[in-house]
C-alpha cells in the first residue's frame, strides 16, 4: 500500500487547486465550447495536442490564447498515455494537487467539479483514493453509463476502473504509482491505471450522479438475437490496440482481478462478433485485431502500424 501521509493528497479538490489536461487530436468545432465550460470550474486548463492538422492547430491556438489555456503542441502522434503525462507532469510543476482528464469531445455539465468535490469530501478515507471518476450519459443524454441501483443520496460507486475522460487523479497518487504506460498508446491506458493503483491498496469510484455527455466510438445500436446490441463502429487500427492491450492487461492482471479481466475478455469476444454481422470494414477489422492478440499474447509493442487512423 502506499504511504498516506502526503498532505497535498488529504487536500480537498477545488477549482484553485485542479488542473484540467485535455489531448487532442484533429478536434471538431464544439471544442471551444467544450474548454470554456471545463475553464470556468478548474484553476487552469492544459491542452496536448498530437499532432493535428494545420486547421485545428490554429483553432486551438486562437481557443487557449482566448481562455489563458496552457497548450502543448506535438511533433507527431504520441498516443493518448503520453499525452496525458505530459499534461499531467506540467500539473505538478505548476503545484497543482489535482488533474482532471478529458477527452476532446467529452461536453462536462456545470456542476462535474462540484459533484467530484463531494465525493471527495464524502469519502471515509480520503488518503486512499487514487482516482473519482465521472457518470455520464452516452450520448448527447442517453442512458446513464453506470447504474447505481442505490438510493437517490447515493454520492459515488466503487469500481474496478473508470474510463480517461472525467477522471480526476491525485497528483501526489499519480508521482507515487507511475504514469501511464506509453507502450499501451490508446486503449485501455486509463483501466491498466486504476488496476496499477488499486494493487497498490487505493481506491476507485466513480459519481452517482451523471456529470458529462460522453461517447465511445460512433455507437449504433442492433436486434440481435433476442435482445438489443450496440456496437462502438471504432475504426480497425483502433481494434487493433482494443484486442492488444485486453491481452496484455488479462496476463498482468488475471490474478489479482479475474473478474474484471474475464468480463472484459468475454465483452471483447462479443465485439468480435457484432463486428461479423453489423459493422462495415469487417475483413480489416478482424485481421487487426487478430494481430492484436498475438501482439498481446508476445508482449510485442514494436509493429509498425499508421497512428494517423487513430481518429475514432
């Protein structure tokens, strides 16, 4: 377990003391919008941008100079893992105690710092929490993505992990544990974090209360069989590092979580299979991510593959 005395992790999150990181990548045209919401409740906003074409650069430039927003602009694609540690490490330098994660086109509602604050605050032992993650409606306000099934006063859920997007990490938890994992580049980065700190005996948990309008992928839902099926539509290098990174995570961490692995393994087989029936690009999409597995299964992190589809 971790040591516990670190004041700065006792603090409670407010906007002086939380820095927003945002990574981009070829962001659309709501994303002003999106950055002036998440500004108004944090105390400063950091962008990493991998790489985007020359377009969205300048819209960024122009966003982060409007707003007083710290911007990092890449050379090339270093995947999302680096991204957020570049953003998370400039947090720490500017003594930040907090950082709050966001995708590009996650739309957070008013009150998201407010309802993390009150987990925090709510929470018994405070020293232990590594990440408070953020409920949200799938969609532009869909079903809610993590049911409580608890009484309307309920402030937050325990959970194995939490997706990037809304995620509000300990900045003192985060220098102890380790950053994200690079080799991983997309997919799964944020899981392999929570499963890394809660080995490290700390906490997980996510809101009750749904704080953010997110998606993943370009959802599109399906009768199949006797029920109702979604499918995510993510592009086939994306399968690629999805079958990957589900292997390398299931060997690392089989042992200490076998629930949560052989559930994610088994919503993996089930992708497989609605890509077969309703997906387009279905030939490519199984070939990646056949290779995916065989990458995972060899720990290889080394195949050349084009970063620049990764756009969905």
């Amino acid at each position: 377990m971790c040591a516990s005395g670190n004041k700065m992790r006792s603090e409670s999150p407010g906007k002086k003391n939380i820095c927003a990181v945002i990574v981009t990548y070829h962001p659309d045209a709501c994303f002003s919008d999106h950055v002036e919401c998440i500004a108004r409740q944090v105390g400063q906003v950091v962008v990493v941008d991998n790489h985007s074409d020359s377009v969205s650069v300048s819209m960024l430039q122009d966003t982060c100079k409007e707003l007083k927003v710290e911007l990092i602009l890449n050379d090339c694609n270093l995947g999302v893992a680096a991204a957020l540690n570049q953003g998370v490490n400039l947090a720490h330098e500017m003594a930040f105690s907090w950082a709050l994660l966001f995708d590009q086109d996650t739309r957070p509602l008013d009150f998201l710092v407010h309802t993390l604050a009150a987990v925090y605050n709510g929470y018994p032992e405070k020293d232990r929490l590594a990440v408070i993650g953020s409920n949200y409606y799938e969609g532009d306000g869909g079903r809610v993505s993590y049911e409580s099934g608890s009484a309307a006063n309920c402030l937050w859920m325990t959970q194995k992990a939490v997706i990037t997007s809304g995620s509000l990490l300990s900045v003192s938890v985060f220098r102890e544990i380790g950053p994200f994992r690079d080799e991983l580049f997309i997919d799964n980065v944020d899981h392999e974090y929570c499963l890394r700190a809660r080995g490290r005996g700390l906490d997980v948990v996510v809101t009750c209360t749904p704080v953010m309008m997110h998606s993943i992928g370009a959802v599109t839902w399906h009768n199949f069989l006797w029920r109702k099926a979604k499918t995510s539509n993510h592009s086939a290098l994306r399968r690629y590092y999805m079958a990957r990174n589900d292997i390398v995570i299931a060997k690392e961490y089989l042992s200490t979580e076998p629930v949560w692995v052989l559930g994610k393994l088994y919503s993996r087989f089930r992708s497989i299979v609605l890509i077969c029936f309703f997906e387009k690009n279905k030939l490519a999409k199984l070939k990646l991510s056949a290779f995916g597995f065989l990458d995972g299964l060899f720990s290889n992190f080394n195949r050349k593959v084009d970063h620049s589809m990764c756009d969905d």
